[in-house]
C-alpha cells in the first residue's frame, strides 16, 4: 500500500506590484520556508499577512505550498 509522507511546506505571499502598460496586474511574491506541517490555516495566514505588512507593496494574498512524497 502506498503512502504519502510530508517533506515540506513554503508559505508565499503576494503582492500588488502595479500594472503593466496593458492594465494586467503584476504580482509579486516572497517564499518563506519551513512552515510547520500542522500550522492552522488561521494560524499561518495571520503570520504571513503580519510579514506582508513590512513590505511597502500591498497584501493580496498568501497560499501553502506543501511536497511530499509518495512511498510504496
């Protein structure tokens, strides 16, 4: 039987970076690592929106990108 083991998880942030000549909106984004596998999704939203907040750009949102990997 196979199973999936947790390896790590990034959590990203993202930022309004203005607009292009277009007027599509530039996004950026800062990656911060070792986030713990059992952080709440309160929890982890309300710590990335707090980094978010020494940026001079705005908060738009964050996400968790987790790997893991697939053992027999």
């Amino acid at each position: 039987m196979a199973t999936i083991e947790f390896r790590q998880a990034v959590g990203k942030v993202y930022f309004d970076g203005g607009m292009t000549e277009e007027g599509k909106i530039i996004r950026k984004s800062k990656s911060y690592r070792n986030i713990a596998e059992d952080a709440t999704a309160d929890d982890l939203y309300n710590a990335l929106s707090q980094l978010a907040n020494l940026s001079e750009m705005s908060f738009i949102g964050a996400e968790k990108v987790e790997t893991a990997e697939i053992m027999n």
